[in-house]
C-alpha cells in the first residue's frame, strides 16, 4: 500500500518553494562573488579543491589560532613575534594569490611562487630564530643579513602587488628612489646605502615590522576573525530587518533600509566594497522595485557602506591605528567619531527621503515590515558580541576585548533553534559561560586562559547539536575566512610602514613642513584641500588602513605644525583616504554597487559622491573648530546645542543637494540652504545664527507654498 500512497499537496510546494529559494540563494551567491572578484582585488583567489582545500583551511585555521594564542599569552621580543607573523603572511599569501588576475588552473602553484614563498617567510623566521644576536649587531650587519633583508622585503612587496595593488607600490617606489639618493648624497657606496635601509626597514621597528604591523597582529586581526564569526551568525540579516522595522514603512523605504542597514554592517565588516556587495545583493533590488533608478540605488549602497567605516564603536582598522599612533584612548577616538558620523548618515538618510518624496515613493507594505519585539526576541541575543566589545574596551587591551568578543560570538551561535529541546536550544550556549565564569572569578586563573579554555568548550559544544548557528563547518570557515581578510591588511600594514621608515629615515617629513608650512601659512585652507586631495588620490588604489597610516605619517604633521589638533587632524586624513571609495574616478565601492544595480558605472560614482557631500564638509569643519570632535566643550547644554544645530545643518544641505522639500526648490533658495548648512555645521553663536536664518527662509517659503497646494486640492 505505501507504494501507491497519495504524496501531499503542501508538503510538495513546500519542497518546491524551498527549492527555488535554494537556487535564488545560489545565483546571489555567484553575483556576489563575481562582483567581488572584479572590484576587490582581495577575492581574486586561486581555486583549490579537494583534499588541497581542505589542507589550506586547516593551514589558515591553525594562523587565526596562532594570533589568538599569541596576543593571549605570548612575551616574546616584539621583532620575533612580528617575524613569525609576517612570515606565516608570505606562506598563506602566495598560496591564495596567484601572480595574474584570473590565472584560475585548479590546485596548481607554480614553481616561482613555491620559490617565492620559501625565501620570503625563510627571511622572515630566519630573522625570528636569530633576532637577539642580530639586534646586538645594530648596523653592523654582515653580508648575509643584508641579503636575507633584501629578500624578505621584495617577496613582501610582490605578495603587495598581488593582494593590494599597484597604487601603494608607486609611492613606496619613489619613496625608496629618494632615499637611495639621500644615503648616497652622504656616502657614494652603494652596499653602504643598501645596508643602512635594509638594516633599518626590515631589522628595526621602524620597518616593516613597525607600528602598523604590531597593531594589525595584536589588534586588527582578532577583530578581522571577530568579524567573520559575527557575520556568519546572521548578524547582517538583522540589521536589515531592524532597518526595515525602523524605516521600511517610510516614504522610499527601502533606500532608508539600506542606509541603516549598511551603516550597521560596514562598522563589522571593515571593507567598503566588501559591505556594498554584501548588503547590496538585498537592498539594491528591494530600492530598484521601489522606483529608485539604478545608479541612485548603486550610490546609496555604496555611499552608506563606505561610511560604516567611520561608524563607532568599531569604525574599522584605522581607529585602532589611530590611537597607537596619538597615543590618544580608543574610546576618546570613539566619543570623538560620535557626531561626524552621525551628521554623515543623517545627511545620506534625509536626501533619500527627499528624492523619494520628490519621486512620490512610497514604504514597503505592512505585511513585510518586522514587528519590532518579536525581532528583538528572535534575533536581538545577536548583539550580544558588540555590546560585551564595547564594555571590554573600557577595561582591557583591544587585543584582549577582541577575544571577549569572538567567545560571546561562539556563545551566541549556540543557541539553538529547536524550540522544543530546550535542553540543547538554552543549556548549551550555559556551558562554555559557566566554564569562563569558573575559571576566571572562582579559580582565579589569568584572564587569557579562561577566554581560550571557554573558547575551545564552545567549539566542542558544537559537535553536540545540529540546531544551534555553530557548527564546526562554521568555526573552520570563520577561522579561515579570518586568516583570508588579514593578509591584504598585513601586507599594506607593512608596506605602510616601509613607507613611515623611509619618511624617518630620510626626514621627508620635517622637510615637507618646513616647506609647505610657510606656503600655507596664509591659507589653512589651502592646506587641509592639498591634505584631501592626496588622501582621495592614493585612496583610489590604497587600502583605508595604508593610506591612514601614509597620510597620519607624511600630512597630519604639517597640520598639527599648522595649529589644527592632533585628533581633528588624525580624523581629517582618516576621513578623506575612506571617502576615496566613492569619489570618481576610481571608486571602487561606488562600481561594485553599480554592477549589482546593472547602472552606469560614472553616473553612479557621482551620485554617491553627492549622496556623500557630508563627508566632504565635516572634516574641514572639525578641523577648523575641533567643537564637533566634543574638543574643548565647556558643558552639557553646549555639547547638545552643538549637536542640534549641525544635524538641522546637514538638514539644509541634504535639502539644497537634492532641491526638493515639499515642492521643486528654486536655484538660488538651494544656494541658500547649502550655505545655510555649512553654517549651522560650524559650532559658533555667529555661525549658527546666520544659517538658521538662511535656512528659515527657504524653508518658510516651501511651508508655504505646501499649504497653498493642499488647499487647492481641497477646494
């Protein structure tokens, strides 16, 4: 009887259903990663398959353990720790990159590459086992160091033309030419020039293994892994749920999800294109179905994914940089990035309310929008990571706050989905928690420990459930999806600085203050647009965290030297070298949002450049009036006067650029309001005065003229 048994209906189109959503899942997959491929030189990988794959996920698994294990519990010298680091870079390195973009033979490395990569990390571990007895040797290296250095830095340099790109390495080219000229304008030995810069960029801390080294393997790849898991726990999902309940029903709903959604995202994910194509897949279709046109839906995307780089609390590699680099507390760089950021997305979020409104858009429907505690008591455990980050950082190392992070990331992931085996769904995530509290409060043993003892519990909880987010398939990819985002930032870390060394070791830097300080000096102007424009340039082809760490080594200093705060102008060149993203005419996050929208590649750079205006107006003025960094505010009431009056500034200027309030804005009243918006964005009683006033009036005007509209439609 079972073999003529009816097959169920529902069951059947249930099955159908999932189905399609499988093969939907898929072809956004395949989008994704080919848009990837072709705007974020990081995803051109070699292919491996079988047991090689297997082989390198184990190989960068075990490198995500490593750094943990290190920044945990290592004391070593720091040129050993960092030799170690850099060499195991080289081998995962040549292994993902291949020499050609689109060289895709499966399984192959070729015999150069195999060369390459043994004399590379060779030089590396070669300096880690012999680091003490080198150190004594200061300058007096022998013939063999200076080889080994030649050769550890060419490697690094090619494995940065693989990874990164061509544009850093046209500086650091020049840079090197200047200063073989430099040395040999005091000696004319060649060998004595090429050991001075081999012995003081690859043996020193003011090398290759410098500052913007030391903090990407203490700090920046933890929260590189930290990252990862947390974007494997469906976090990004929820974020665009939560941006849906917040703005969905709205006037264009969707553009105002993808707003919020990407500017949650892009402060987890550190990458602009990375965060445009990954939220994008979702947003840019649900803002194309709305009636936005295609590069205004490219240039959303990309403009509030580029901008959650400077969302806090995390605000991507650079702030950790920053602050090392200063000496300024991360969470004072935090406090500071509060208002500039929130002016950026205010400014992005009320020129899509008013192009919808001018557009005549309208919200999603009803029945699409999330109901706001049942999403909270669904998915709300999700934040739990980012809430334990942001308290930690108040009492340890970011290193240390990081691994708090990417055990809560580990707990939460275990909380099942089976609401009927409780015991799994509730108990299990108890465990490793109850391991960490035992450890750390009752037995008292160091705090590393504890974390790394729990971590482990957790992923062995993980074998003992198929409901819960982890698994040890996800642990594998996290580790190793961790140990694939850390070798471009390694790598540009270290070529930045190659770059600072040069700069000290030449004294480039005095010498372009003492030149340019005096040009400027009657324009400070003049100088922060000269600063801007060489952050946007090299920030076409550079990565956030080089490009800060060139620009804080090469600019901030002729800023300072002009009067302009440290911190005000740290976050000037922080900001200029992420708005290059989305700045023609290389603007990468700008491109990879307007392949997903199928628009115009220009045409979508400009817009989101437009849609970006804020990011180009707050640095001068934090820089110029450091109130808006909360430097120097006398109290409470002056900090939320501060506030109020830059967000109705950023108000006036969303409505200038887009020349639409309630009706069609006349030229010069948009002329008025975009001044009017500068003004009110500058924290001055005079400043304030004045815009409001220019502000008013169009304002006025537009009120006006929508009463007389709903009139006439009355009568």
């Amino acid at each position: 009887m079972g073999l003529f048994k009816k097959k169920d209906p529902i069951v059947e189109v249930e099955k159908a259903l999932d189905h399609e959503v499988h093969e939907m899942e898929h072809d956004i997959q395949a989008d994704v990663d080919a848009v990837m491929k072709k705007y974020d030189r990081e995803s051109n990988t070699r292919i491996w398959e079988g047991a090689p794959k297997i082989a390198l996920r184990v190989l960068m698994s075990a490198f995500s353990i490593y750094c943990i294990l290190m920044t945990l519990f290592s004391k070593a010298l720091p040129e050993r720790r960092l030799s170690l680091f850099l060499g195991f870079i080289i081998i995962i390195g040549y292994l993902v990159y291949p020499a050609r973009k689109g060289a895709a033979r499966v399984n192959h490395v070729p015999w150069y590459d195999w060369l390459l990569m043994v004399l590379g990390a060779g030089s590396f571990f070669y300096f880690a086992i012999n680091a003490f007895s080198i150190i004594q040797l200061a300058t007096k290296l022998q013939p063999i160091h200076i080889i080994v250095g030649a050769i550890g830095i060419v490697v690094l340099i090619e494995l940065c033309r693989r990874c990164v790109g061509l544009p850093i390495l046209v500086v650091l080219g020049l840079l090197l030419i200047y200063t073989f000229y430099n040395q040999l304008s005091w000696d004319p030995s060649f060998y004595k020039a090429l050991k001075n810069i081999v012995y003081k960029l690859f043996y020193t801390t003011s090398g290759v293994i410098g500052t913007p080294v030391s903090v990407c393997y203490t700090y920046i790849v933890l929260f590189i892994i930290f990252g990862a898991f947390l974007e494997r726990t469906g976090i990004a999902n929820f974020f665009i749920s939560f941006a849906n309940r917040l703005a969905g029903w709205s006037s264009g709903g969707p553009a105002k999800v993808a707003v919020i959604s990407s500017a949650l995202c892009g402060m987890v994910s550190g990458s602009s294109v990375g965060n445009t194509v990954t939220t994008g897949s979702v947003t840019i279709p649900m803002m194309k179905k709305t009636g936005y046109k295609p590069e205004f839906a490219g240039a959303v995307e990309a403009a509030a994914s580029t901008g959650g780089q400077i969302m806090p609390p995390i605000m991507g590699a650079a702030a950790f940089l920053m602050a090392e680099i200063t000496g300024i507390p991360y969470a004072s760089i935090v406090v500071a990035a509060i208002l500039p950021a929130v002016l950026y997305f205010t400014g992005i979020f009320l020129m899509v309310h008013f192009e919808g409104k001018r557009l005549g858009l309208k919200g999603l429907p009803k029945d699409s929008i999330p109901h706001f505690f049942r999403l909270l008591a669904k998915s709300g455990y999700l934040l739990i990571p980012v809430v334990i980050l942001v308290i930690c950082m108040n009492y340890y190392t970011a290193g240390m706050s990081a691994c708090f992070a990417i055990l809560f990331s580990l707990i939460i992931s275990l909380i099942g989905r089976d609401k009927h085996d409780l015991v799994r769904t509730i108990g299990l995530p108890l465990i490793p928690l109850a391991v960490l509290v035992v450890l750390w409060q009752v037995i008292k043993i160091d705090t590393g420990t504890a974390v790394f003892v729990s971590m482990v519990v957790a992923v062995l909880c993980s074998f003992l459930t198929r409901s819960a987010i982890l698994s040890p398939r996800l642990v594998a990819e996290g580790l190793q999806g961790g140990a694939g985002s850390s070798i471009g930032v390694a790598v540009a870390c270290a070529m930045a600085g190659i770059i600072s060394g040069v700069v000290s070791m030449t004294a480039l830097g005095t010498t372009l203050v003492a030149v340019i300080v005096p040009l400027a000096q009657k324009s400070i102007f003049l100088a922060l647009f000269c600063t801007m424009l060489a952050c946007i340039v090299l920030g076409m082809g550079v990565p956030t965290t080089a490009n800060y760490v060139i620009m804080a080594t090469i600019t901030a200093p002729i800023l300072i030297k002009m009067g302009i705060p440290l911190l005000a102008a740290h976050m000037f060149v922080f900001y200029f070298g992420i708005v290059a993203d989305i700045t023609p005419p290389v603007a990468l996050a700008a491109y990879a949002g307007s392949a997903i929208a199928h628009s115009n590649p220009l045409k979508t750079g400009i817009t989101a450049t437009k849609l970006a205006i804020g990011a180009f107006i707050i640095p001068y003025i934090f820089a110029l009036n450091p109130s808006l960094l909360f430097i120097d505010v006398e109290s409470v009431w002056a900090l939320i006067g501060i506030m109020v009056t830059s967000i109705i500034g950023m108000a006036g200027i969303a409505m200038g650029m887009t020349g639409h309030v309630y009706a069609h804005v006349p030229w010069y009243m948009r002329i008025m309001l975009l001044a009017g918006g500068i003004f009110l964005i500058d924290p001055s009683p005079v400043s304030d005065f004045i815009g409001l006033l220019l502000i008013g009036i169009p304002f006025a005007f537009q009120l006006l003229q929508n009463r007389k509209l709903k009139a006439t439609a009355a009568e």
